[in-house]
C-alpha cells in the first residue's frame, strides 16, 4: 500500500490528509518510483493555502528523490533500480510511491544523498534560471536578493558569489544576520520596508542595484522598485506576503525606466531538453562545491502539516524535506 498526502480545500496545514491507496502499474512513457526523499518549497504552500490556484481535490509536492521500481512501455532512459530525482509536475511529490513520466526524471550521480538530491533540484533550477536566463549575473553585477536564510536564498548566493556578483542580502530578522554573513553576502540588511532603500543607496554609493531578486511580494515591492538603478531589472517571483498591488506603467517610466518580469519555473523547464539541461547543470555546481545542499528540517510524510507551518510562518531556516 501506498501512502499519500491529498487535500480537498484549500487552507491551514492541517487540510493536509494522508490517504492509503494502492500500487498502480505505469503506463506508457511512466515508471513507477518509490520515494526516498520529498521536497518541501513555499509553492507548496502557497498551493495549499489557496494563494496559487491548483484544481482540487489533488496531492501536492514537486519534487522529490528515491528509486525507480518499474517503467512502463516504451521507456529507455531509466530502468528499475535507478536513483532518480525530479523537481517539476505533476503535482504528487507528498507520497511514499508515485508514477511520474519518466522523460522528467534526472539521474542521480552516484555521489548525491536522497536527501540532498531532495533540498536542491527545485530550489537548484530556479536559481539557475534566476541567475543565468531572467538576468545574466556575472562579475559587474550588483544584486538585491531577499530570503538569503532561506533555502533557495541560500543556493543563489552561493551561485551569485561564485559568478562574481556583488551580494545585497536581506533577511527578515537580526538572529539570521550571521548566517547570511557566512554564506558570503558582500552586506546584510534586516528588512524595513521605511529603510531598505537608502540603506541600498548607501551600500551602493548612489548607484542602486541592477537586479532585485523579490519572493516577498507585497510588503517589499515598493522598496524593491526604489532599490534599483535607472534600467534595472526587478524579479518578482514569489508573493509570501501577498501578491503586489497593479503597477501602473508610468511609475516604471518615472522610477528611471525600470524592467518588471514576473518569472515562473515552469516556463524555464517547459521543454524536456530545456529542464534537463537546467538540472545537470545543477547537479555539476554541487559536485563542484558550487552550492551545497543544507537540510533545516527533516519530517515524516505524515508530519507534512509541520513541516509546512515551520515553513509559512518563518520558523524555517534553510531546506525541508519529507521521509517517507
């Protein structure tokens, strides 16, 4: 039997329930795969608590690592045995075994943990696309990034740090300050949306930043406009706070002719070549020490309505995964 985390409405962690439900046979192009590891992220959150409309009822969770235990008709890329990971949809990451299409799954080298295979793909992808297709770091980059005691602020730092990009952190709270400091951000900020952008103007001599990377959303929007130098680029790409308030184009023209870009992960993996390209290049970072995996928190799949609380309401600090 087969145990799984389904939810049918939307709310707290607690709409969360575990369902028991039957082996199933993989159809064609499909394997069927057990878990070793589940990744949690704030889109699963964010699915969860209704701010991201998915259809219900439905299971829930994108990413995850374990082992293949049969494929269906017409695979050849991956056979029962291999250790495999994956870090796109179909939803249905939250469950002990799962069949996903085997065209989307990624091998493991030898050498990555579950777990760790399980902190990073997700959170490794976006930051790849973040860092090297929404805006092309590199060594003149100046950069806003928020959440940097997080677990995808923690991998873009790292990635950003080692393109040569100067690092504006910006965390929520003093006590994440020393953490953000070790990763190798150039200087910290703890977050007041009164202040952040002369503190950026300061930092910066005048000049602003080029980029700002935003997964907060409405409280920091204005402040990440602010931050930015005439033709900068503002990434929103999260809305923990709430989705922003409608910007009128003229305030872009105003603001020194600002660049807006809403990006998505799954316009950057839409193709199979394009997600797997993306994923081997995460994968090579981490065997050359580029980013490394840091797990916060490990939670039994039936402890899932945990693990997402720590998650939504900021006892968090780094990656969480689910064991099955």
């Amino acid at each position: 039997m087969v145990s799984v985390i389904r939810l049918s409405q939307v709310g707290q962690p607690e709409v969360m329930k575990v369902e028991t439900l039957s082996e199933q046979t993989p159809g064609p192009g499909e394997v069927w795969l057990a878990h070793e590891a589940i990744g949690v992220n704030f889109l699963d959150v964010s699915q969860r608590n209704g701010a991201v409309s998915i259809p219900l009822p439905s299971g829930l969770g994108l990413e995850g690592a374990g082992r293949v235990l049969s494929v269906g008709a017409g695979v050849s890329t991956v056979r029962a045995g291999d250790r495999v990971a994956y870090a796109t949809g179909p939803l249905g990451a939250y469950a002990t075994a799962r069949l996903y299409p085997a065209e989307r799954l990624v091998k493991m080298p030898d050498a990555l943990s579950f777990d760790d295979a399980a902190a990073v793909m997700f959170k490794g992808i976006t930051a790849h696309y973040l860092l090297k297709s929404t805006y092309p770091v590199g060594p003149d980059t100046t950069m806003l990034l928020y959440g940097v005691a997080g677990g995808l602020g923690e991998i873009m730092v790292q990635w950003a740090k080692h393109l040569g990009a100067t690092v504006i952190g910006v965390v929520s709270k003093p006590a994440s300050v020393e953490k953000a400091q070790a990763l190798g951000c150039d200087e910290v900020l703890v977050f007041d949306p009164r202040t952040l952008a002369t503190e950026v103007a300061r930092i910066t001599q005048g000049k602003k930043v080029d980029v700002v990377y935003d997964p907060i959303g409405r409280v920091s929007f204005d402040a990440s406009l602010d931050s930015l130098r005439p033709r900068g680029l503002m990434v929103s790409f999260g809305a923990s706070s709430g989705a922003p308030a409608a910007v009128a184009v003229a305030t872009l023209n105003g603001k020194g002719s600002l660049f807006l870009t809403r990006p998505a992960l799954a316009a950057h993996t839409a193709t199979t070549a394009e997600y797997q390209a993306r994923a081997q290049e995460v994968l090579s970072a981490v065997e050359a020490g580029i980013i490394t995996p840091r797990i916060w928190g490990r939670y039994a799949l039936a402890d899932a309505a945990s693990a997402h609380a720590d998650l939504e309401f900021g006892r968090s600090s780094g990656a969480i995964i689910l064991k099955p």
